[in-house]
C-alpha cells in the first residue's frame, strides 16, 4: 500500500495542472506508435504516469581478496506532463532494496527511497505540429539529494556502497533525436551527469549515458525494440582520494517486448545484456531484467 501512496503523491500536483480529462492519447497525438516512458510524442496537456521494477547486481574485486557482490531491486515511480507542446516535464522517485556482501561474507542490507531526479525536455524541432516525424529535444534536470544514511540495527552507518543514493546534487544534460516512420521508430540519445560531492565527502565521477534504439511495430497492440545502451564513467573521488574502481565504459544489448493490453496503457519487457565491459577494478556486470507500465491520462 506504501508504493500506491507513493505513486500518487508524485501524481497528484501533475493531475491538477492537467485539468480536464483528454480522449486517449494517441488519438490526441495522431501517433499509434507504443512508447516507452521518456520517448513519446508531446501535445499540451499530456500526462503520463509509469513505474518500472529493475533487479540487478555486480561483483567486483577478486573473490578471495577483496570481492564484493551487490544486489538491488529497485522500482521507479515517475510523472511526466507536458503544459505546451514543445515542453516535458518529469520527475522519478526510486524506492531500492540493496544489500552487500563482502569477502568476509559481512552482510548489509538496507531499503528506501534513492535520489529523485527531475528534468524538463524542451523539443527544439519538429517537423509537424501533430504526429511529428522528426523530433529534436534538449534534456535539463539533476539528481537531488533524497535518499536518507543508511544504518544498522546498532546505529552504525552502512558503507557507501549499501547507500541508495550519493545523497548529492548531480546536474545533467542532455540531447535525443526521434524518428516515427511507418511500423518503425528509431532513438538516438546521450544524456551527460556531472556529479557534486555529496554524503560522506563521496562524489561519483562524471558519466556519459548513450542510447540508440529502433523499434518494429507491425500491430496495434505490440511491438519488438532493440538497443545498444552505452555507459562511460569518470573517477570517483572520496574525501580528496581518487578512486578507478568502477570507472571505464560499458555497452549493453537491449531487446524489449511492447505491449498494449488496454487503451493508452503500455507494458515494456525486457533485458539488459552486457557485451562489453571495459569498467576498471575488476567491475562484473549482471544481466538487468526489467518490467514497465506506462499509462496516459
């Protein structure tokens, strides 16, 4: 019940600045096309609401030395609203269950809500006013700082690496192109983060994240994507300390399955595969699996 609460606290200031309901959101926009949450045609007025459950997890470190392994659910919660047509505005609260376990097999677990972030999209171009083509955007938000410190049952804060979040405020921008052609669309984006220094004098090192997708739709009711998502990461730095571990590069493969079981409501199944890891320390990506729900009001 806790997550329901939390979803429509995120929802409810957008729901009063929607006003009236609209008919659904493809007939609004012209475009049948299924969309994931961040990737859809904008008309004023428009409103979505997602959440998208992920499980995940990393090894790092030689497993007799110094290994540590590192699991996490994680569900986000997210609101976007356009008030005109060339502007998004969105927000995505995370609420994460992590645990760590050393060489030592010390283990610690926490769970909260993580760092929220916010951003607007403004569509620099498109080339029609309805069912655009082609679509140019400019992303700007940050990271804010909304996940608490962490602590055991005898009060002792959990390692940074149990923390949900850097509890910093991490800026970002970001560019993305998107073309609706026929049964096909297609996603190029790549969205920088400049992290500040945040709990414990810890501040993640500046990253790159990159997208290019194509997606085949030939029915109303589902469609296939395929991605390759890219990560490129800086140092991090802890307390004046510079620190490699977990900077470097990473590529993932990324099919998904859309679906739309109901009117203006799309759900997103897919995976996440790491084809290439060049992350230093000795950093072993999990595969991601991921579910989303989608709904426009």
């Amino acid at each position: 019940m806790w997550t329901l609460r939390l979803a429509a606290s995120l929802a409810l200031p957008l729901v009063l600045l929607a006003g009236e309901a609209r008919a659904c959101a493809t007939c609004a926009c012209g475009d049948p096309t299924l969309t994931s949450m961040g990737t859809e045609q904008p008309f004023a007025g428009r409103l979505r609401l997602a959440t998208q459950v992920r499980a995940w997890g990393l090894d790092s470190g030689q497993v007799t030395v110094d290994g540590l392994a590192l699991r996490e659910l994680r569900m986000d919660v997210s609101a976007a609203y356009a008030p005109l047509p060339w502007l998004f505005l969105s927000a995505t609260l995370p609420v994460q269950a992590r645990t760590v376990r050393d060489v030592s097999l010390a283990r610690e677990a926490g769970w909260g809500i993580g760092d929220m972030e916010v951003a607007a999209k403004v569509f620099l171009f498109r080339d029609r006013q309805f069912s655009a083509n082609h679509l140019f955007g400019l992303l700007v938000g940050t990271r804010l700082p909304t996940s608490s410190t962490l602590r055991d049952t005898q009060g002792r804060v959990l390692s940074l690496d149990a923390q949900l979040g850097t509890g910093s405020w991490d800026p970002l921008l970001g560019l993305s192109y998107t073309a609706f052609l026929g049964d096909w669309s297609f996603l190029a984006s790549a969205t920088g983060y400049l992290p500040t220094r945040g709990r414990e004098g810890f501040r993640a090192g500046p990253a790159l994240r990159s997208t290019l997708a194509a997606q085949f739709q030939p029915a109303t009711r589902w469609a296939l994507r395929m991605a390759v998502d890219g990560l490129v990461e800086g140092e991090s730095n802890h307390a004046g300390v510079r620190d490699e571990v977990g900077s470097g590069s990473l590529v993932y493969l990324s099919p998904d399955v859309l679906l739309s079981p109901a009117l203006d409501v799309v759900v997103q199944l897919g995976v996440r595969l790491p084809v290439l890891n060049r992350m230093r320390g000795d950093v072993r990506q999990m595969p991601i699996l991921q579910v989303a729900l989608a709904y426009d009001l």
